[in-house]
C-alpha cells in the first residue's frame, strides 16, 4: 500500500505520508499500510493496515497497536487526528 494525499489538487508534504507509513510496518512487521491525508493540513491523517499481528485481538486492541506506531508524532503536534481501518492480510 502506499502513502498519497486525498486530492491531486491539495499539496501535501508526501514525506510526512511516506514516514508514517514507514512507522506503521516498522512497528508491526509483514503489515502493508496506506496512509491518506484527509484534508490536506497534513494534520488528519487515515491508515488502512493489514497486519498478521492482528489476528485473534480486539479491533480495538489492533488500533491501539497502529496508534501507538505513530505516537511520537501525536506527541509532537504533526499530527492531530488519525482514523484508523485495519484487517488481518488474506
């Protein structure tokens, strides 16, 4: 999967995108992760993950997981909200 902005019309820094994606599947390996830029602020970001880690848990135990890949930039403000859509690879 991969990282893109929600419109081709908005300029989104794709890096941003491409390094959040990279936290996801560096913290949960095997996963393939898309992340979206809802609104083009950079700042309300969508992660659809597959993750053989998720198997037999809780959807909500399963968005904790991607979360908490993402924390440090919860807690450095560049990001301010993250919707979340995961599923088990197959």
């Amino acid at each position: 999967m991969k990282a893109r902005a929600a419109s081709p019309d908005v300029l989104v820094d794709l890096g941003g995108l491409a390094e959040l994606k990279g936290m996801i599947e560096a913290a949960l390996p095997g996963a393939e992760a898309e992340v979206i830029d809802e609104t083009g602020t950079g700042d309300h970001i969508r992660a659809t993950v597959a993750a053989p880690q998720f198997e037999g848990i809780s959807r909500i135990d399963q968005h904790r997981l991607v979360k908490a890949a993402v924390k440090k930039r919860f807690d450095d403000g560049t990001i301010h909200a993250l919707s979340v859509k995961t599923s088990v690879p197959g």
